[in-house]
C-alpha cells in the first residue's frame, strides 16, 4: 500500500495501520480525535469539519464524534463503522486515491490538519471505566510458578482451563512518556525472619510487564454474557501496555486477594489504538488453538487462529546512557485469545462499557532474554548487561523503558509507536 | 433533635442524620440531588432554584452542584461544605428553624420539593471511578482464615500491619432494590478429584457480604500520598454494601491473583450517603486502638477512636415468606478505620478520585450469628433455619436479602436504609 505521503520505510504506522488516538498541540489547546500516519497525526475533527469525510455515507450522522475529547463515542459506534472510516481514510491517503480534492490536493487544509507527530501531546485515547488485566502469557505464568512453587507445580490447576484475571486501577492508567515515580509501601527486609516484620520503603524490586491491552467499543448489559462467537465485536483496539511492578511490595502484601499496591501506581499505554481490524493479517494459531476440545464451550472459539504474530521488544536505557535492548518476544506467547477473555469476563453477567480496558498479561517468550519482566530474567540474582557496562536486577531511578511491537514488513508496519516511562526517585514524604 | 416534620421514630433518616442521594420520580424524570429526612426526601434541585440555600453564603458560588445526575460536583467541594450544608439543612427542618419561610412555612414549597420516599427512584449517588474493597473485618478474615487453613495459621502474617485489599469491578456496582442474576461459570463439582477438571454451571454457593463502603470527596494527584492525619478529609460518606459472592467460582478461580468473576456480577449499596459527619458521635476504639505503635508511621492515627459503633443486621426472606434476621453485626469489627484505608490505598502515589468506592470488608463478629456471610455461618455444612422453616447452606433463587445499619438512639438514628437484592434464576445460554 503506498500513500502520496512521505511515510518511512521503518514507521509503525504505515498505510497498513491507521491507529486511532487523541492529540493537543500548541495551536490546538482542546484535544481532538486524530489517526497517526507515518511522521504525521491527522486531525479528525479538523478533517471532518472541511468536509473531509463527505464521500462516507455511514458517518455522516455521527460526525460529532471527532469533536469529542476521547474516543469512546467513535468507539460505540462499533466495529463496522470503526472498519468503514479506516479504510476510507486510507483510500483518501492511498497514492492512486479516488477522492484527491479531500486532502492530497488541498494543500492548505494539508497545513491545518497534518501535523507533525513530534509537535503534538498524546493524550489518554478513552475515558476508562474499569481495568482488568489478565494472565495469558503462559510462559510467564509457568517462569513465576516456577519461582514460586518449582517446575513440577508451576501453573495453577485452573490455569488452562479458564484465562486468570484480576480487577486493576483504571485511575493511574497513563500515556506514553508519563514519568512513574517509584512507589513505596511496606516491604520485608527479610522474608525469612520469623515473625516477618514489614518495614516502610522506597521499592527495591520494581519492575515491567511486556502486555497487550485492549478498549471495549460497544457495552452488554448487566446480567447478559457475550457470547464467545460475537465477543470480537465488542473489541475496539489494542495498545502496548507496561503494567509497572513493586515485585517486594507484591509478595508481601498479596495474600490472599492478589497485587492491589504493588500495581496501582501507574500502568502506561501507547496513546494510538491499533484497529482489532488491523490486526487481522496477522492472525495466527497460538500456544493451542482457539477451538481446542480442552475448553468449556463458552470459551471456545470457531477457528484455532487465537492469537496475533506481533513481535514485541523491550528497550532500556540508564539516564544518560545508551539504548539496550534487553528481550524479545511475540504477541503469539498468549494461552487466550481476547474474544475469549472478554467472553470469560462477562461469563457471570458482568457489564462491560465502552471504554473499558482489558490485558493480556505478561507476554514473555521460552527462551533466555525473551521474557517480558525483569523479575523472570534476573530473578533478582543474575543481572542483565546494559550496553554502558552497568547492570540491573529491577530498575533504577532514572531509567527509561521502551516497549515496541509492530507486525508487518517494512513499509507496511502495523505497530503501535513507542511505550515510554522513566523511574523518578520516590516522593519525599514525612510522617 | 426535633423537627416540624412528622419523623417516624425508628426512622433511618432522623434529623440527626441529612443523608444525599441521587433521586428520580414519575413527575421528576431527570436525576436530581436530594436529603431523606424520615419519610421524605427533600429535592434540593428544587429547594435551590426556590431560595432555599439563600441564608448560607458558603454555597452561593456553587449552587449549579444541585443541579447534576449525580453527587460528584457536590462531593468535591469538600468536607467544609457538606458540613455547613448539612447543618443548614437540620436548622431549616429543625422545629424552632431560624429560617420558617424557606420551607416549614411555604406549603407550596412543600409540595413541590418533599417527595415521599415511597413514590421515588434512588439512583446510584455518585458516578463511581474505581472501587476498591478491602478485608478490614478481623473476625471475617479469621472465621475464613480458620475454614482454610486452620486455626493456628488462620490469619495471614501481612494481615495486622496492612488493609489488605484489592481492586474490584465499578461497573456492576448497582443501588438497592436491583435484582441480582445468580452468577455462572467455572465450578469443581468434585474439588476432591485430581486432576481437576471444571464443569459449567450456575453457582451453587451464591453468598453475601455485609460491608461498609465509603465514597471519596477530594481527589490526590498521581504520585502524591494523602497523608493519615488528611485522609478524613478526603471522605465523603458512607453507605452500607452487599458484596456478592460466588464462593465456588472463586474457589476455583481465585489462585493466584484474587477474586475475579466470583465477584464482578454484583455488588449493592444504599443509595443515601451518609456524610462522614453524621457518623462522627458514635466513634469508638475498634478492635486495636488506631493509634497503636505496632502500625507503621504512615498507618499510626493520632487517636484512638478509629471505628464506629453502629449496629448491623442481615435480613434473609424466601419468596413469599416471612423475614429472619439471620446476623447482628457491628461496625466496631473492623480492624483498620477508613482514614487508614484511604492513606494506604495512596500510599504508593495511586491516585483516588471524586466518587471512587472504598469497602470495609465484610464486617463479622466473633459469635454466632453475628457473622457477615453464609460461609462463616454454615461452611456449607450447618444450615441456617429460616422462620417458614425452610433451611439455608447459601442463596436459593427468589431469596431477598436486607442489610440494615443504624447509629443512635430511637428518634435519632443514624442509619443507612435497606439495602435490597433478590437472587433471580441464572440466565439461559446457548453455547
């Protein structure tokens, strides 16, 4: 697919992709729904003001929707709606685009509404309601299990039966590029000692976790499960998350109701929503396939192709220092597809809105320095090597993680652009 | 406290109290705010459009916060203001009112603007961000902790130095008198058997919890703790809840990251807030003193007094039958106060905001028949009898749970109302 823009070969958001995400600048002070395109974000609501979805009947009586400051009531629209501005803002930016007066020709409009991605402030793309992150990535599950409990009982019974979750904190969900200061809490200084006996702390073992997540577009109401065969339609589209972890305050405080500090702090995603359809070229089988007899029918899907071929990465880098990339992995290291999460999720009768937004869990890989956590790559006893010489069990102050994924080949990237946060020192606090 | 109102005596909503909520009826058809004041609830919408704020100039500058679906606005002005608001509001309905002409002797007012509480619809109070619930009740977590693993080790080592917690779903978070479908998923019909293989199937083991919750006021910044001796003023109010359960989905479900579906189905609140304020007679030393030196700086209240003494009841009814108060409870049986849940949820920099919902945990005594769920009081095992004769293991369809809660004395009770769930059938799915 070739546009008669200048995109780069390298781009995560080729002409392939066309994300979905909310911008300010200095010359737009509210923010506006935009899509992202090579270099440049597109802004919607300036497009659509100019006329510029005119050629798309089915948008026409929902054009209030790029004047809106998050994307949840584009995203209720739903999937076909969602499918048909996609491809028609590619059609208008395609080289060969049968519609030239749009845009490609307009050169003022062009300056008005083209702008610079490095010009621009990414902004949280939806008002979440509620975040559940799940636990999908089986090696991850079976690298702590074995940490925990040895390789013999490393996963749970209920672990391949149904895709584990937990409720998380939608309030300190961030953007890209938010800065995370270093929580603290209560921490045992020696887990050994008898009676344990918490001190008060800077964490001393905080730590990432390489996800996916993914927006809810059209609610179901209380008490009426989706159905397993429809639950993809109810999926907007996905992001890179870093679920950031306070692995000391975790261990101690997570018995028996799971992590609540050790996660609550900040949870950082990449501000362009990459299109559930985009995805679809990508399409794989997983670890197991999607309509395996194993799973209880409401989890099981039609076709074995439960998974996406997105190879994700995890970068590094000390204040000041150079870049590292410090593992390797690929969306296809998740034991559940997100139909079937979110077909699990609303199982009970749980209401899912608009807006809500869902992890897959930590996606590591089998391999050495394919994990998606410092805690499964050190297990805080062997270091890894950053590229200045220095090394890291857990993370310091001052270092920034990058996480990256893109499917495609080169020209043709369908990514999600960059997972920035960088560690500040923990807040002076006085008691 | 006396009022030129009629106030029944055993009244919930003496004149001591001035509960806020969200109301609508067959003449109001949008969402107003609203007090109950024993059989009533006073439209403040109303109220303020007619003068009725006229003689407190703390309010002038906001009264467009009556004038909202919801009580966010209201909430967010802060402790002060719902403070001289609430006073306001006991002189202009007090007996000898200084104020007789805004109200007690304007029958057309009247009219217009006191609603029996019979011809309203309670909505829920405040539009709800997060919700979080804690394990706060003592004797709970030890009844639970002694069904699991026995009496020596019943109590987690974390269990005195931390409100364990952890972050539960908003979204189904419902008013009283909403019915609750019975939940389905992932069951052990035989927990025994190895491996262990699930069966699909309406829960078997639907439970209660009697709880607390809290609404918070003031929101915190990302990465900035609210300190213990601020927290009370980060409060709102408080409401009674019922926290669904599903003990045989969670059994299963639960490891290792804490309750999910077990919990997300449904969870019930009284629709009156009661503002932190109200309850402030009835502070008690709880179970340990508040400020005890086992507890962290960041936990250590400057008093004493960290609970409540406020009377709790559960109330089972099969259909068509006779009502039995199955437990009496207290609010005395938490071990750690709001403030200390508030301080600690921030503790690691998370952010709280307006109409966010913090619960207790279900508040149990150390008796029999005190206790806040079915599984404390039967394990499955020793039914309770029910006043038609019937028994009860867990929660059989048409059943009508009732939770009450009342401070103080006859003709000033500080109460709650009921908070009201009828158990429906499960739904029917085709898979």
């Amino acid at each position: 697919m070739a546009s008669w823009l200048q995109i780069p070969k390298n781009s995560p958001f080729s002409l392939a992709n066309i994300p979905f995400g909310i911008i300010s600048s200095s010359k737009i002070t509210s923010r506006v729904p935009a899509i992202a395109i090579g270099d440049y974000a597109l802004n919607l609501n300036v497009f659509a003001s100019s006329g510029g979805f005119s050629q798309l009947p089915a948008i026409q009586s929902h054009l209030d929707v790029f004047n809106q400051p998050t994307l949840n009531a584009f995203a209720a629209l739903g999937r076909s709606v969602h499918r048909q501005v996609r491809e028609y803002i590619q059609k208008v930016l395609g080289a060969d685009t049968p519609y030239p007066q749009l845009l490609k020709d307009n050169t003022s409009l062009q300056k008005e509404a083209l702008l610079p991605l490095s010009e621009v402030t990414n902004h949280l793309p939806m008002q979440i309601g509620d975040y559940t992150d799940f636990y999908a990535g089986l090696n991850h599950a079976y690298n702590i299990g074995v940490l925990f409990r040895g390789p013999d009982n490393a996963l749970q019974p209920n672990y391949k039966h149904l895709p584990v979750a937990y409720h998380g904190r939608a309030s300190s969900v961030v953007p890209s590029g938010t800065p995370i200061h270093r929580p603290q809490g209560q921490i045992l200084a020696n887990p050994a000692a008898d009676p344990k006996v918490p001190t008060f702390s800077p964490c001393k073992r905080l730590d990432i976790e390489l996800e996916l997540a993914f927006f809810v577009s059209q609610p179901n109401d209380l008490g009426k499960p989706v159905h397993i065969n429809n639950a993809e339609d109810h999926i907007f589209g996905v992001v890179l998350m870093n679920d950031w972890s306070a692995r000391d305050i975790q261990a101690w405080e997570y018995v028996p109701l799971g992590p609540f500090n050790a996660k609550n702090f900040g949870t950082t995603i990449t501000p362009w929503v990459v299109l559930i359809d985009a995805l679809e070229p990508f399409r794989t089988t997983g670890i197991e396939p999607g309509n395996r007899d194993s799973l209880l029918p409401y989890l099981r899907e039609k076709r074995a192709e439960n998974a996406y071929d997105i190879p994700l990465e995890v970068e590094v880098t000390n204040a000041g220092g150079k870049p590292t990339v410090i593992s390797h992995s690929n969306a296809k290291n998740l034991l559940y597809s997100f139909p079937q999460m979110l077909a699990h999720h609303t199982i009970t009768g749980c209401n899912l809105n608009t807006g809500d937004l869902l992890g897959s869990g930590t996606i590591s890989g089998k391999d050495k320095q394919t994990e998606g956590s410092f805690l499964e790559q050190t297990n805080g006893k062997t270091p890894i090597k950053l590229a200045d010489g220095s090394e890291r069990f857990f993370l310091e102050d001052g270092d920034t993680v990058i996480l990256r994924g893109a499917a495609g080949t080169e020209g043709n990237y369908v990514g999600f652009g960059d997972c920035v946060g960088t560690i500040l020192p923990a807040v002076k606090l006085a008691f």
